[in-house]
C-alpha cells in the first residue's frame, strides 16, 4: 500500500521564494529570521493541501499561476519588511 501524507505546497513555495528574496534584501539572514518570515507570510495566504498525486499536480500549475505569484510576492515582502524593522533576536 502506497504511503500517504498531506502536504501544504504552499508551504514549499513559500520557502523556495522567501529564501531567495531575502538574500536580495538587507534584512537579518538568520533561522529565526526565516521562520519569522515564513511563519507571517504563510498566516496571510491559503493553504493549499494535498494528499495525492493528482492534486499535486493540480496544486503546482496553480501556484504557477502570476496571480499566485504576485500574492506569494507580496505576503513575503510584507513579512520581511515586519521582521527587518523589529527582528525578533539579540
């Protein structure tokens, strides 16, 4: 039996994009800063979960979408500008 799992693949965009956002920003680089950015970025949009194969797919060529981008784009730039103006760390 094949083993299922849910998967937020917002989540995963989110990731891949803040990650390279921030390295063209000049907020903090550090873990907490990241999760801090992830955690408020992904409070601000929908989850998108999927437990097969089929909505995997579906699922990734709607977050290809430019509309699913510039909302992603947009959460994470909110978020850094949240997390560089107050960092969260000593």
């Amino acid at each position: 039996m094949e083993e299922v799992i849910l998967v937020n693949k917002m989540e995963n965009a989110v990731k891949q994009m803040a990650e390279q956002m921030m390295l063209d920003s000049n907020v903090c680089k550090c873990s907490r800063c990241l999760l801090d950015v992830l955690a408020m970025a992904l409070n601000t949009l929908p989850p998108k979960y999927v437990v097969t194969n089929i909505g995997n797919a579906v699922t990734s060529v709607d977050l290809d979408s430019s509309q699913w981008k510039a909302n992603v784009t947009m959460a994470i730039c909110n978020a850094i500008n949240i997390v560089k103006g107050r960092p969260r760390h000593s």
